[in-house]
C-alpha cells in the first residue's frame, strides 16, 4: 500500500531501488517521477477539476525525513505515515503522497529545503506543461510534464 491523495491508486506497491550513499539520489528521484507519472497526472486533472489554476504536483518520498515532515504539515497523520512506511517497508518499495498545490504554496513548502528549490518551482513552465516536484532522498528534483490529453467524447 503506497499513499497517494486517490484511494484507488493505494493498492499496489512501486517497483523501485533504493539509492545508495554512494550515490544514485537523483535516479532515484527520477525513477520516483517515471513510476508515479499516472498518479501525478491524476492529481493534476483532480486539482484542475477543483477549480485550481496552474497546479504544481508534489511527489513526496514517505521515507524521506523532509518528506515526510512536510506530508505531515500538508494534513496527512503521523499514524498514517508510519503505516504507510511499515506497509511498504522492503526492497524495491517507495510509500509515496501526491498532492497538488498553488505554485506559491509549493514554493512556502518546498522552497526552503534546499537553495535553488524556489527558483525551480517559480520558473514559468514551458508551454503546454505543468511543474511536478519530487523530494526524496535527500534532495529535490523538478521536472515540466506534458499536459494530460483531454477526452473529446460525445455520448449520443
């Protein structure tokens, strides 16, 4: 079980290695983003669907301490994080929380965790794009995904 802000993505767990300190932090993050992308793109139509204009979507690695500490200020409980930490502890698991924000509330956030956090979220998207932060070990990563394909279906 891996949290996310949708109960229908909790019911399985994410193929994943965890870095070493000898490196691979920012594969990791990486992977993080690749292997979330669905649910990230769900937060996005979710937050746009909610009225929220321009939302950033944060991906936040539960067994980060930072992580987890600003999962723990957005709303979500101590008591759920422990569980999602013991339910998805061991090899190749990452509990995770998608959420989406304003992109001034994600730079209030995130921005002081590290020095260039708030001129990464702050920079403007390229067009067709939305921003999507990921803090896990260790660090930050941001990247620009394309917007979600609208369905165009007519029900006669």
């Amino acid at each position: 079980m891996c949290l996310n802000d949708d109960t229908r993505f909790n019911e399985s767990p994410l193929p994943l290695s965890r870095f070493t300190p000898d490196g691979g932090a920012a594969e990791y993050r990486r992977r993080l983003l690749l292997l979330n992308r669905e649910r990230i793109e769900f937060s996005y139509e979710k937050a746009r669907a909610n009225g929220l204009d321009n939302p950033t979507i944060l991906v936040l690695d539960l067994l980060d301490d930072r992580a987890s500490r600003l999962a723990h200020l957005i709303g979500v409980s101590s008591e759920r994080i422990a569980q999602c930490r013991e339910a998805c502890h061991g090899p190749g698991v990452a509990p995770v929380y998608v959420v989406s924000l304003t992109p001034p509330a994600a730079i209030c956030l995130v921005g002081p965790s590290t020095r260039l956090s708030p001129q990464g979220i702050a920079k403007p998207c390229p067009p067709g794009t939305f921003r999507v932060v990921v803090m896990a070990a260790d660090g930050n990563a941001f990247a620009d995904f394309p917007l979600p394909p609208i369905a165009n279906i007519t029900i006669e």
